[in-house]
C-alpha cells in the first residue's frame, strides 16, 4: 500500500514527447529545508534547515555524511565548487562560509564588515573557482576570492531585487531580478551588458543556466518558466506549467529536461527542447519550494507541503 501511494506521486502525462517516470524514495520529515544544492559529483547534496544546520547527504544511501553547525541564523544560500571540493554556506546574518566537503570542517569565515548588510540568499562558484559571487537581500552582488578577504567588486541592483546567480563560461554573471527579468554582466569589471525583460512587468524569482551556459531560464511570476538564448539575448519560448508564482527551476545534468517549483504546490518536470510538461510532483511546498537534481542524474529533490526534504527517483536517469 505504502508503494503505491509513493508512485502516484507524480503524475505522468502520457502524451509527452519523452517518457519519464518520478517515483519518491523518501520524505525527511525533520529536515525542514531552507536551501537545496547537489554536488557536481554522483548523489551527493547539501541541505539547510530550519534548526540552522547544514547537512552533506548521500541521495542512493539515504544517509547523512557530515552536519555543519554553527551559523547564528537560518541559512538560505548554499553551493558547491565546480570540482566538489568546497561548500559554501550563507545565513540570515549574512555570514558566508566556507567547509571542506571531506571532512566537513570549517576552512574560513568571509568578512562581514565590507560585504552585506542583510541574509545571503544566493551563490556562485567562477569556473576557475578562485572567485565567487554572492547575492544578498540587501540588493547587492557581491565578488569575493576563494582564498579569503574582502570583496572585490559590488555590483547594487538600486532597486532590481536579485534572485538567483550563475557564472557563464566566459566569466561574465547573470542573475534574475524583479523589474525586469534577467541581467547579463560582462567579465571584465562587471558591467551591465543587457536587460532582458520577460513581459508583463512580472520579473523572475530564480534563474537556471545549463551546464553549456548557452540557455537561461527565468522562474517568473506569471507562472512561466521563460527561455533565454544566452548568446542571442532572445527569447526562445515560454514553459506554462503553472498557475501561480514560479519559484524556483532547475536543469538535468545532461540538459535534456527542467523542473520548476511554484506556489501552486506542484513542482514540474518539463522537456527543455519541445517546451512541455512531461510529470507533476503533488503536494509539494507552497512558500520558497526547491528544487534540484543530482548530478548523477538519478534523483529530483523536493521539499513538501510542510517544507520537509524528499527524494525521487527518475527513471530513466538524466545524466546523458
């Protein structure tokens, strides 16, 4: 009886173009999930919660590798270097971190009276992984070295409300914002290269680039997930698969599908090509729904109505 309920889960549209099945494998009802972030590396993921903890987890064991204690306040903000190495940590208190994923010790505490003045609510790893970008609810994007120190660029938004940020490979950022939709950064110095405006004066909650770094995707208000031709600056098309508020999206590891969270209480999964809904994942969280899938392509994670992690399974896997 238990499995069945577990299956019908998610619900599959027969008619898709290409076939998926989502099974959940478990719902983690202490952990009541804040941030969600998979390594580049297997099962391996990060979680943040409520009690302030960070927890390294292993998604096919099920189990906990490390706990990191000690942020002051919530965390909101979590992401792993490109080799998986290093795990970067930011709370309420607008404290970064930053731990060794082997060991699950802490390697260095960024400083604060130079970076931001409220909650850390995004990061990114430069693909050389010397530098990182941080994105806090001040409406700042802060540059920061790896190896320690103050920050080196602050990019302010003076009323663009960030969310979400994402180096490309060239070394310039783009973050999504609130007037208008998406922002490109150029590498050099950090200027503004272009605003690119979903429509409706709506603007984006989060943001998802694939791992080509050629496709972004704006998580919008107006339940589209919309998206971008990176290199064009041009809109390809529009994902309507909700009906309320996006939240949060998320790309496969081999780039062939996206899921989207939303205040709808679904979260979707959708083909990247053809643009169409191919599962929706029930009962899912209402305020700050996550979602992420791990790098081996074989499992979505989730948070549920009561903002509890899960695991699904995906069959077949999407990592190729």
């Amino acid at each position: 009886m238990l499995t069945t309920a577990i299956v019908l889960a998610a619900i599959v549209n027969p008619s898709a173009p290409t076939a998926i099945t989502v099974t959940r494998v478990k719902t983690f009802a202490h952990i009541r999930t804040t941030a969600i972030a998979a390594s580049p590396k297997g099962a391996v993921f990060a979680v943040a919660s409520e009690d302030n903890r960070v927890r390294i987890m292993d998604a096919v064991k099920l189990t906990s590798i490390h706990t990191l204690d000690g942020h002051p306040r919530t965390p909101y903000a979590l992401a792993f270097s490109r080799d998986g190495k290093f795990l970067l940590t930011g709370d309420e208190s607008a404290r970064i971190w930053l731990w060794d994923v082997k060991t699950g010790k802490k390697i260095r505490e960024f400083s604060r009276d130079r970076g931001h003045t409220r909650g850390i609510q995004a990061f990114a790893f430069a693909p050389n992984g010397k530098t990182f970008a941080s994105v806090g609810k001040d409406d700042v994007i802060k540059i920061w070295n790896t190896s320690g120190g103050h920050p080196t660029n602050t990019i302010k938004g003076v009323g663009a409300n960030f969310f979400g940020i994402a180096y490309l490979p060239s070394g310039g950022l783009v973050t999504g914002t609130l007037l208008e939709g998406m922002r490109l950064y150029a590498p050099k110095g950090f200027t503004l290269a272009a605003t690119l405006r979903v429509g409706g004066g709506e603007g984006a909650n989060e943001i998802a680039i694939n791992k080509a770094g050629t496709l972004c995707f704006t998580a919008c208000r107006d339940g589209r997930v919309v998206v971008w031709d990176i290199k064009k600056r041009a809109k390809i098309g529009a994902i309507k698969a909700h009906s309320d508020w996006v939240l949060n999206v998320a790309i496969a590891p081999n780039g062939k599908i996206g899921a989207s969270s939303a205040s709808d209480g679904h979260v979707v999964l959708w083909d990247v090509k053809t643009l169409q809904p191919l599962a929706t994942i029930s009962g899912q969280a209402y305020v700050d729904s996550l979602v992420a899938f791990t790098s081996d392509g074989r499992h979505i994670l989730t948070t549920d109505a009561s903002n509890a992690l899960q695991i699904h399974s995906l069959n077949p896997r999407q990592n190729r």
